[in-house]
C-alpha cells in the first residue's frame, strides 16, 4: 500500500501584495473588481470580494515596489497546523510564529526555497456583514456590489521561482499539495506546475523567473466563473484606461478562461471567467504538457500571450519590460 | 481541541439507476446529453460524460420500475477503504464486500438507515480514448462528443428519505461528509440537507419522502458548468418530446442554475448549468433556510418548481404523479 | 403586384412614462439599469442608456399616477414625417404639431384609437459625450457604465388596449407597422400582436387590457442582449427589494429571454436578455398562435407569468393588484 | 430638404460558394455548424441553416478552385426589382435576367466593379419542415439540430476588392446600401467599408484586397448570437483537426464576437457569437476609423488577427499563404 495522502491544508486563505501606489490600487480592486475595503492600519488596506467568507482575502501594503508581501494558507484543523509548523520548523525553513494579524489568530510563518513568505493559520475572523448589506441568499456573505463588474472570491496565487522543481517538491512534502499539471522540459524537469490541496486544479502555481531572480510574483487571480463578465470587465479596463495584457482567451492548462490586466501597482491580476475543470479524484495522475502539446497547453482558443507574460514579474527588473 | 475531520472520502464515483425503458433510457444520455456507451453486460448500460476521467459514472440497468440501484463512493486511499468498510461493519448496517464489477475493483455494500445501497471502492479503472477520441486538450480524457448538448461530468445525487436527520447522521458520522446547507422545520429536525465530502456544495442532498416511502430516488445531476446550455438543452428537449419538470432556473441552495426533466425510465435527471458556489472553508458552518427566507432556498429566480417537484421519486408510488 | 411597403417610420425614438414617485424611479432606472440622465426640465427627467445615440430615450415626468406620457417615432426622412403628419390628419386622429422638446425638434402629435399619444418627428439631438466619458469603441456614443447592470439601449413598447385589432390596423395603415407575430382568439380576433417597423420583432406590441380599459401601458422594455445580464441584474434586484414580476424566462412569442419588474413609480419594465430573432424577410408571413400553441408562445422556458401579468397595467385599476 | 433613403433592396437571401472538396465542405457546415442539406443538383449542394426561412442560404458548387459563385439580396417588392434590374441596366454593368434557379424565381444579375457577380430577386421558396423536424416554437422554420454547434442565420458577407471607395459607392448608389462604418487612410480613402441595408452594422463588407486582385472573397458569416458558442464550437473545430484562424475575440467595428475558420474547400467562414450593435438611426452618420484608433477598430479585445487575415482570399493566389 502507498502511503496516504497528506490532508493539512485546506485553502489558500489570503495573499499580501506590495504597490507603490497604494490608493490607486486600492481604487483599482474596488471600482472595477467591486471589491470592498474592511479595514485600514498602519500602510495596509485589507480587501475582500463579496463571496469571501473571512474578513479579507487581500492585503495591499504600501511598499516602495510591488511585489508579494506573504501568502496566508488555512489548515484544516488546530492540529494540522501544530503538525505542519513542527514539520516546517524541523526542514529549518521556519521564520516562526506571530501572534496574529487582522482577520486571523495565530501563524507559523516560514519560507519557500524561492524565498516566497507564507504563513499557515486556523483561526480565522469571519466577515459579518451590516444590516444593509446582508442578502436573502444565505450562502453569500453579503449582497452583490453596485459598482465595477464584481468578482466573486480569491481563487489563487502564481509565483515566479528561480527552480520550479525545487519548489514544487517543498510544497508537496511540506503542506500536502499534490501536484495537479506541469509543463516539462525535454530533461523532465518541471518549467511550471500547478498545484492544490482543494478540488480546484490550483491553489498555487509555480512557474520558472525568465530572468533568474527569486522570490517574485506572477500573478493573484479572482473569479468570476462565468464567461460573460470577462467581456463585461474588458470594457471597464479598456475605456478607464487600463491596459489589458492579454484576454479574453482560454488556457489548456486548467482549462481557465483568462483576462490578465495590471493594477495600477504594478503586479498582475488574472480574473478566472469560467469555472475551468475540477480534479476530485484521489489518485489523479498529474496532466504533462511537452513538445507538439505546449501550444495548445497555454493558448487553448481566443487571446494570445504576449512575451511580456513569460517575463515580467514583481517587484520588476531592470531590462524588463515595465509599465 | 475539537476531533479533527475525516477524510476518508474522495468522491462520488458512480450512480446505478434501474429503467423499465432500457434503450430509451441509454438514448436519451446518449443523444441529448451526449454521453457515451462504455460497455454492456446482462441487462446493464454502463455510460459516462466527456470529462468524467472513470470507465463509467452512470450504470442503467433494465428493471421492472425506475429507481435506484446504487451509489458508489471512492475513497481517498485503500486504507481508507478498509477503514470504513470496519467502521461500518461495526455499526450492522453492512452487506459486504464484492470482488468488483466492469470498472472497479473489490468494493464494500452497505445501506444507509432508509435502505439506499452505496458502496465504497478504491480501485477504478480509467477511461482511455481510442485515438479517434483523442484530443490536444490533455486534461480532457476525450474530444467533446458533436451530438446532443453533452454534460461535462457527474455531479451529485440527490435521495428521497423517510428521516432526513437520521440519514444525514449517518452520512456524517460513517462517511465524513459534512452538512453544508440545511432546510430546517419549526422543530429544528432537517427537512433537506446537502452534504459533501468535496469542495462541491453537495455531493449527496437527501431530502425528507413526501410519501413517506423509504430508499427512493429524486434525481441525479450531469453537470455543464455553463448557463448557456440549460437554454440550450432545453431546446432539444421541447423540440424532442422530452418534458421538462422545470427550469432553466436558479436555487438559492448551492446557487445552481438548474434544469429537471424525467428520462424515458422515469427517473428525474437534473442538469447542472452554472458554476454555484465552492465551500474551501474547513470549518464550515451549515446554512440554515428556515420561515421567511424558504422561498429564496427553493427559488432565487427565474423557473418555479412544480407540486410534483416534492412528491415525486422513484419508483414512482401509487396516488403520485406518474409520466 | 401588390402594393409596395411604407418605409416612413424609422424606430421608436423614445418614451415618455409617468411616475408618482420620480426621484425613486429616476433612482431604479440609474443605479441599476446603469442609465444616466441627460436633463432634467419642469417635472421632467430625461434619461438614456449607454448605447442609446439620442439626448434620450426615456423622459421620467412626476404625476399623480403612473402611466404613459407619450411615444416618439422617429421617420425615415423629413419628408416621411410630412407624408406621415399628413395622412394622419386626413384619418382625423391628429392632435398637432409641437415645436419640439428637449432632444427634438418639431413633432406632430396624435393618438391611436385606443387613446395612447405618439409623436412622429425626424429632427432629433444627438448625445455628445463628455470628454471623460468618451470611449475608443467608436460605436459606442460613451463608454461602460460603472454602476448597476447597465442596460444597452431602447428596445421596444407593450401597450394594453381595449381593441387589439383596431389599434393594430391603426399601426399597419397610418404608419406602416408590419405585424409580426399574433395570439389569436377562435373568432380569429387578435389577443395581442407584435409589430415594427425595422428587423426586429417588435417595436410596439399591442395586448388586449384585462381590464377593459384604454390607454395603459403594459411594460417598455431596455435591452442587454447577453443572457448573464439577466442573471446578474436579478441578484442586484432581489438584494436591493425590488420586486421581481417574472423571470429570467424565455418567450416562444419574439424568442426574447425576458425579466419584468416594477419600477418604483409602477410601471412595469422588461429587461432584454438576449438577441432574439431578427426578421429580414420582407414578406414576412405572420406568425399565429393558438389553441394548443399558446402555452409555449407565452413560455418556451423558464420562469412562468403570474396572473398580475395579464392584468396589471399602468394607470393602475381598482380591483387590480397594485405593488 | 435632403433626398429620400432607397428602401429596394431587404437582405442578403443567400451565397454561392466554390469548393474544390465539395463533400468535406458539406461535411463541415453539416457536422460542425449543424447546416442541413436542402437540395443537389449538378455540381452544387444547397443547405440552410435551421432558423434560415428559405429553401437555402448558402450554395457549394464544385470548381477547381475556392472562391465565389454570387451573392443573392432580395429586394423589398417586385417593384423594387424591376427598379433596380432597370438603373443597373442602365449603369451598364449588368449580365441579364435569369429564369431562376432552385429556391427562387427569376433574377436580375449583374458584376460589381470589383467583379462579384450579384443577382437581385424578389420570388423565394420557403423552406417546408418535415412533420419529424416541425417545432412548437412556431418563429423557427424547423427545430434545433442535434448535430455540431449549429449556427442559426446566415449573417453577411465580406468582399475583397481593388477598390474599396468605387464599390461601396456603387453599392450605395445601385442598390441603397449605407455606408455604416469605414476604416480611413490618411487621403480619407476607405481601406474598408460596413455596408447595410438592414437594421445590422453590416450585410456587405467590402476590404481592399492585399495581393491587388479583383473579385475576391475575404470570407462568408453565419450568426450564433450567444457568446458561449464560439467556445463550444472551438472545442469541435480544434478536436476535430481544424484550423481556427483567429478568435473568438472582439472587433471593434461592428463589436462582433468573432471566430474565423477556413472550411475543407479553403474559403474562410465567420461565426458571429454574440448580437454586436444594430442601427436604427436613418441618418446614421458612418463611423470612421483611422490612426491612433485602428487598434481597437479591429481588435477590441481577445484574440488577435494573424497577417494572414489580411491577405489571405479566395481564390488563393500565388504567393500568398495558402492552408
């Protein structure tokens, strides 16, 4: 018999990103995302979409540069996350606990091998929404916004990292993520892979830095699930200026239907605008794209990436294409 | 410290139903909801979805009245299995282990408190497409079928019960599933609960017998993911005879967009048009739709549902609407 | 041969709706419906969609009562609107010429047998946006609102009346209507009929009063085009207590997948979600619904229609159901 | 006062193609676009698509290479066709009248400067349904075929041509056509032209033809009107060995939702995915695109058009990309 799988983490509860321009991200996540502002403090604004059920699901910090300030990954129970912290702790990747943070209790935080900060939580502080709020749908957390073309919730985090391999390894035997697809290079090492603890084909995606460095972002992505909003969202993007990277168009990787735009801080957004596939089978056999299948792995129809998406990460390099 | 969960259960894996109309039964999966025939054996079809990645997910077996014939639940692992099929054992309501059938291994029967057979199963075998049914697309194990509006996957089934509370018990504490939303009476006893083991709203609803039969069938539900083809699917079936129960519409419970119609055995089948809603939280705390808010639960907008919608199920009984 | 078609009536041009409650009503129709006001003059709002070309499409005027002020069609050429002014003066209907309103110029002003006022004009204003508001879609006369779920453009008027017949004989004979589609009595009489002068199935459409009365409107009707919006445009309506009459549905009669709510004031309005059909055919053969027909003119899917629906009609009745 | 409009000329009634593969040709608009086959004779298959009211919208006739046979257009009399056989006549680009051919009655042809050979009519056929593919939605001529992703009207046509300026006045001066929407040089030429008789942006395009050639065809459309379409039937093209040129995406002119496809015989065929804009407007002012502004004129957003969407036509020329 194979050893059993690992069941820790449950979720990807919340991302921290860094933006020089603090109020125009903000502005940016509420006017045209309809997202809302639960809390202000120190150089922190926490952001959640209007079916998040925690208190935020991002976090924008005022920082001289963007780029990811931590991950929050939620545990599936206390004792998951005393057993994850002492496995961490014992790689000797540890940064240790803190005692909290708005919206949460208690974290271990640690690093990836690439240098990304996450940090692994169980007690979580929910949104209650006000009166005039509050919807007759009881599985929403609150009434949908009247503002901007509305995402739905967090769905997931894409880092660029200097060996994706590496990385991906620490993922699975430190938290249990199962890795999902990979892009394979002719020697069998991964150029990206994409990974999850949930039924969704990824929590977290791994994809090789073009230009070498450690520890940056690709992309965050909330969703939509339907096909429609990515079009409703364009028009906003494009008649209020913002430039969008690239779609409507659709991966063969997760089967995502995708919009990339950049905030006004500078780090990428991606919006999911189908509900792509999920995996719920337990023994599911990771999905290897190579050679004749690449063009149909990234680009399944619509949209075309242009270079800059292989290369342009946060915070940004210098001979990197910034906007 | 609170116990931690189980996560002895992956999936539903698949559904046997019983029709006194065989071939018309396997025409209308086949033609409207263009799913395929993986093999025939005795009196049983056995079918699945393009993106069902198992050799089958639907058995139809000819049978003097509609209803059902099993469940089968996958585990998460082979100890999982053996670990349930004790636990089960132990609690006297076991039929015992089976060497398998066309594509599974050996796998565990038992009934739940209102008489539905489920077995649980870790060995499957999985689907592989001729080269003609290839597709570029490599996490889709076939090329979409060019017949019908064909649904995508197994989803959920939903089952008539004398006791809702008793059986939900039963899910929760022999399986581990957990009660996501919940329909509940004056007395707080249960009239409906939706019950996942998945990040899925429901993997398995029950829902209290109007006719206070036991071990019936409300309906089994293919899923597409996407609003259009409910309006799409319902064309062929006006167009083809077929009678829709209701729909398209949308429930306030799981937020599914939903479309019913009766197949030619008489069992009702639901099509599953949107993305709903996904619970990633560990810590869940069931929705309960009780008084005033019960019209939302049913209804969210668009199609009612008619008087038959609560009394009918399968095998149909006498003084019930029968098609 | 027969005679050839009238070509003097271009479209509807705009409408002209009471309300006892203007600034609510102004309200519904900007922050959801996402329109924006063009001008406000007297007891008057004018309003217009995003795609609407004209100053505007939609006057809100305070009253006593809620009902409609008055129809504007706009000619094919300055000298339709003479040919048209002439004609209808000779049939002795005719009211006379306005100088013009705000948006247009000179009208000829007149009512149809059931009593309901139309003007016929061609001098009309043309929206100029602002530069902020303009948008790189040339097509488009100003960008996306980011507000509610905004509506595209006019899309046509139901009008109840004591003789559908005679009005729709009005229609055909002094302006030029082509009657579409018809629900049609055993005597062969008309119930209700959908006409236009362009390709789309109606521009105006005729339903006998259930009340016996004349002049009433039954709704107007503002088009998205897109099935989603209809869905999505629910939440906002259901979460902000606005009372939805049907819908999301789908109409066999103009194929249009539908919504109808009041508007504060308490008109009813109709929300367009998608293309319909389009009629190209000059020839164009009416279509006639009856007897075992009608259930699928009134629903081919979807939501049904409460009785309130076949009754209720602005200026609201005594003994009618009034919101 | 201005001149009156011309109203003789009502739709495009339907286009012959050549096909160098005529039975993958019909292969293609049968399985893929669920067209059916009305009628053949001699070299030629007549076909329609299921909510096309005519005997036929599209003819394939076998020819060594691909290209155009003619266009229909129907005109709004009889009248109106003897008017423009007679000012067509006198232009002297005529060819004569011809009895009729399959589907309609006599017809006046004559060659655009360009070359294209038009033939204008006023006798149709209707199309008859079979009692077996009668539906009861009585405004479609036959039910929803259960075959490919199929298309429900045929849309319009785009021309090729030496001179983009010479044939769109000589569509508006022969036959009514407006001039809807242009793509400008920096002398104010037309490097493109939307032309229309209809309420549609466009039911003609003429496009300067990048090898300098005459008489050629850019490509033919058939309309979905639902976005989700183009998605579907992508996932058929691609599984199915077919080469999408470009799409689904978004033009700017016209916003349509587009995908290009070329069929087995190499003629490329647009499918319209959603219902665009439409003009009301009779004195619609033509939009003009040109400069800083043709980015967004030909791609509003998702897919881009390869270089070959700018050159490539038929027939093929040496040279040029050839599938």
């Amino acid at each position: 018999m194979v050893q059993e799988p690992m069941f820790d983490i449950a979720q990807l509860a919340h991302i921290e990103i860094y933006s020089p321009k603090l109020e125009e991200s903000v502005a940016f996540f509420k006017d045209i995302l309809g997202m809302d502002e639960s809390h202000r403090e120190g150089k922190s604004v926490y952001m959640r979409a209007y079916e998040d059920h925690y208190h935020n699901t991002l976090i924008i910090t005022e920082h001289h540069e963007a780029g990811l300030g931590h991950i929050a990954l939620r545990t599936t129970s206390e004792q998951a996350l005393e057993r994850r912290a002492a496995a961490i702790e014992a790689l000797g990747c540890g940064i240790g606990w803190i005692d909290g943070d708005v919206g949460h209790g208690r974290a271990y935080q640690f690093r990836t091998p690439d240098g990304h900060k996450i940090e692994i939580l169980w007690d979580v502080d929910y949104y209650e929404a006000p009166e005039a709020e509050r919807t007759p749908l009881l599985n929403r957390p609150q009434r949908r916004p009247n503002r901007g073309v509305p995402v739905r919730r967090l769905d997931h985090i894409n880092l660029l990292s200097k060996e994706t391999d590496k990385n991906m390894a620490f993922l699975q035997e430190a938290l249990g993520f199962k890795v999902r697809e990979r892009i394979v290079a002719d020697d069998d090492s991964s150029i990206a892979a994409w990974l999850s603890v949930s039924n969704l084909v990824h929590d977290i995606a791994i994809m090789g830095d073009g230009m070498g460095e450690s520890g940056r972002l690709h992309h965050i992505c909330y969703w939509y699930g339907y096909p429609q909003h990515l079009s409703d969202v364009a028009d906003l993007l494009i008649e209020r200026g913002y430039d969008i990277e690239a779609g409507p168009g659709k991966h063969g990787v997760t089967q995502a239907a995708f919009l990339y735009v950049l905030e006004p801080g500078g780090n990428r957004v991606e919006l999911f605008g189908d509900p792509g596939y999920q995996i719920f089978d337990p023994a599911w056999k990771t999905i290897e794209w190579k050679g004749k299948d690449l063009e149909k792995a990234i680009i399944w129809h619509g949209s075309n990436l242009p270079q800059e998406f292989f290369n342009y990460g946060t915070p940004a390099r210098t001979g990197e294409l910034i906007k």
